[in-house]
C-alpha cells in the first residue's frame, strides 16, 4: 500500500484554516469499521484525496486495500495492514485505531457524512483555483482568454463533480444495465437519445445521444439551418427541454423570424415584401403564443472564439441546464489558434474543442459545416461525401455522426420538382459511430423554409411532428 503524498494544494489566506470537517471524517472511519456495507456505500461518493487530515487519508487507504482484496475490516485486520506498512504509528498506533469505532453508535448516516466531506474537499479545491488565478494573473505570461478558459473549465468541474465512483463490481452494473434496458424499451419509436422530431431520422439515430458531437453539413442554401432551427424547436417545444444556439451567421431576429414563419406556415418571402395576406396573421399570433415558452436560448453574437463558445456553454448548461447545442456554423467561429495557423488547423482546433464540450456538458452538440465545392463539380446526383467536408478531415474524426443535408432540385435546375411546393430532400448519415449509415427521406417546404416527413409509398406529405392539431395545407 502506497502512501499518499502530503500535498499543499491549500492556499490559507491571512492565516486562516481551510475548510474542513476532522470529527465528520472520524465518524466515516469509524462506521467503516462496524459496517462492513459502509464501505461500498462511500467510495461512490468520496476518495482519499476528500480527507483534509493526512492521517486519516492514510487510515481510509488501508481500508480500500483490505476492501480491495475482500478481507473484512475490523480493529485487528486495519491495524495488521497498517502495520504491514510501517503506518501504525504514523496515525497513531492502536490506540487511535479503537478509538474509531467509538466516535458513532451506527454506520446509520455514513451517505450524509460522506456528502459533508466532500463539500469541505469542494471548498478547498475552489480556494485552490482562486489561488491559481491570483498568482497566473500577477505572472502575466498566459493569454487572458486561455487563462478564464482554464478557470471556468475547473471550476465547471468542481460543480459537476458531486460523487466519485471507481472500480465497482460487476453485479450492480449489471442490474442498472438491465433497468436501462428497459427504459429503452419503454420509449416510443426506440428514442433512447435528444429526440429530433422526425421520426425517420430517429429511427436511424435512435435520437441525439449525450456526449457526441453531430456534424450537419451541406452546400449553401440546402436547408442546414432551416433544418436544426426546425430540431430546436421540436426538442423544446415538443419535448420541452432547453436548447442552446449559437447563430454566427444570421441575427437572433433573423433567425426567430423564420423559426415563426415555419411555424406558422406563412409564406417568408411575403413577410420580407410585406405582402401577407389578412389570414395569415392569425397564425403567426398563435404560433407566437406556442413558441413564447420554449426553452431555447439564442446567442449571435459575431466572430466569437472558441474559449468564449465553451465559456458561455458551460454558463448556460449551469443556469438552464441545456440538454443539447447548436452551433451555426462551426467555419464562422475563431480558432484563438497561434498567427501561423493554417485555416486546416484552425478547423481541427474548433471539432476537437466541440467534441471535447460535447463530453464535458454530457449533452449532444449539433455544428453545422459547410462542404467544399468538389460536390458541384461532381457528376451524376451530386450527393455528398465525407471526402467533401470542408477545411479539415479531422471532422470526420472527432464527429459521432456525420448527416449531409441535400436537395437534388437545387441542381435540377429545369425538373418539375422545383417548382413543387414540397421538393424532396435527403439526409445523409455518412458516418454514426455506434449506429448504421444511410439516407433518410424527408421533404421541404421552400416557402416556409420548413422540413417535414413525407409518406415514401406514395410521395405525400404527411403531417410534420408538431402541427397535428393544424389542418394540412
């Protein structure tokens, strides 16, 4: 058994005491000591490193060797591997060693004395991470906007961290594995992830999953946009969970004016002309009233770099606990890369720092990206590839999904289909790390910058996810 390092990551200021709890942990030894269950109830919660006291760091670590190699522990068996390892009279000798077991007449409320150590050990960490800024800031040798990045991100973990867990046994596992199989079971349409509301594309996804970074990509005016304005909304609306959007190309307003005239299926351009007829300001009134309350969160702001993307992320994951976000588009935002940068670096720096938001936030993130022009100087239908993604090929390698948006209209510049009210559109999944590839059908509404699921049988549209109370137009 190693001892672990005596470690002065505790800044006192002015002589003051950290924050620490010495008779609480006392009491947690002292009920692994007449509880043998005790012991697994704790290390979900706390580690070694929660003791402010190094001798009952040491006292805690022996108990895990003993528990480790399934040995009971009481007074004769702690006291015999403290011996072992030359740490008996380190702590204390025996004498400390019974004395445990008095401080608590039941192992009763170890879960709540296990929550108050690691409160303290919370605590010391952030007067660790102010003392960090204190003495970075006066350095001055870090670039001001690496520095708050690396602050928010610690102090972002220090909030998420609220229990340990480490090696566990299998037969747990196994049970809350079973119990998530059956929820999986449970949800309809095989959903286990951030529903898109399309139910073709959740069929192939099983939804957004937590964690991945999903890559949505096309040419110029092939509906990116209008495709994941049109998932936020059925996340928050339908679903009514909260959304994050970061627009790097078009203005909030711009934005909710055409998330309210797909809503409202009004035609857009008459609204930019002026030109709506009487009719339809009653549903753009009712549409308001439906989108007033949904939880999603708009950010335009222009040419934001990546340090302040995950900084404001991370903000609004705290304060509204978003369950997925949306970047538009990742090219528009700065890499903060170094002068010599080329534009392939700065790309991979963006999907390797989105993917790594994706993970730390436990939240799908949806980015779109633009395609390189090799697609329109392609042949034949023109579909996309992943060969086609634009700047860097470190996207396909950071994505868990890769889906191409495409409009074969766009090209068909003389076919009937576009002219057509509802034009067919392709989504692609080109690449799901743990789910299949193919296509997906769906259609679009040019006028109402709208997708919508059609019947594939008979080439119709059938009604879209959340207009079921609207009559079809």
């Amino acid at each position: 058994m190693s001892v672990p390092e005596e470690k002065s990551n505790i800044i006192e200021f002015s002589g003051r005491i950290p924050p620490q709890a010495l008779e609480v942990e006392e009491a947690i030894l002292g009920s692994m000591l007449i509880d043998d269950n005790a012991v697994g109830k704790v290390i979900e919660i706390i580690d070694e490193t929660c003791f402010y006291k190094e001798v009952h760091r040491i006292v805690f670590q022996a108990m895990l060797s003993l528990y480790g190699h399934s040995q009971p522990i009481d007074l004769i068996t702690l006291t015999e591997e403290l011996r072992k390892s030359n740490l008996l009279d380190r702590v204390g000798g025996s004498y400390f060693i019974s004395g445990l077991s008095q401080k608590v007449p039941s192992a009763s409320n170890i879960a709540h004395y296990a929550k108050i150590v690691l409160d303290k050990a919370r605590l010391r960490k952030l007067i660790h991470v102010g003392g960090q800024i204190v003495t970075q800031a006066f350095q001055e040798t870090e670039e001001v906007d690496n520095l708050i990045d690396s602050v928010e991100q610690q102090i972002f973990k220090i909030a998420e961290d609220k229990s340990r867990q480490g090696f566990i046994a299998l037969n747990p596992v196994l049970h809350k594995a079973f119990e998530q199989i059956e929820h999986f079971h449970h949800q309809p349409g095989g959903v286990t992830g951030v529903t898109s509301g399309y139910k073709p594309l959740d069929q192939m996804t099983s939804g957004f999953q937590n964690s991945d970074l999903i890559i949505v990509a096309g040419r110029p005016s092939m509906g990116k946009t209008a495709l994941v304005l049109s998932i936020a909304r059925n996340v928050a609306v339908d679903a009514n969970k909260p959304v994050g959007f970061f627009s790097l190309e078009m203005s909030s307003l711009q934005l909710v004016m055409r998330l309210l005239c797909a809503e409202a299926q009004v035609d857009a351009h008459k609204v930019r002309t002026g030109m709506l007829p009487s009719n339809d300001w009653s549903k753009l009134s009712t549409s308001v009233g439906r989108l007033s309350k949904a939880p999603i969160y708009l950010d335009d702001t222009p040419s934001l770099n990546i340090l302040e993307l995950r900084a404001r992320a991370r903000r609004l994951k705290v304060e509204k606990q978003i369950e997925i976000l949306i970047v538009d588009y990742m090219q528009l935002v700065n890499a903060n890369a170094k002068s010599n940068a080329n534009r392939q670096e700065e790309v991979a720096i963006i999907s390797r720092s989105l993917k790594a938001l994706a993970k730390e936030l436990d939240i799908p993130v949806l980015a779109l990206s633009q395609l390189s022009r090799a697609v329109e100087q392609r042949g034949g239908d023109k579909k996309p590839m992943l060969s086609d993604l634009r700047d860097s090929g470190s996207i396909e390698q950071d994505a868990d999904v890769v889906m191409f948006v495409h409009r074969q209209d766009y090209y068909d510049q003389d076919d009937f289909n576009r002219q057509a009210d509802v034009v067919p559109a392709d989504i692609i999944i080109g690449k799901q790390r743990n789910g299949p590839v193919g296509d997906v059908k769906l259609g679009f509404i040019k006028k109402f910058a709208r997708f919508v699921e059609i019947d594939t049988t008979r080439s119709q549209e059938v009604p879209p996810p959340y207009s079921r109370d609207e009559q079809p137009f």
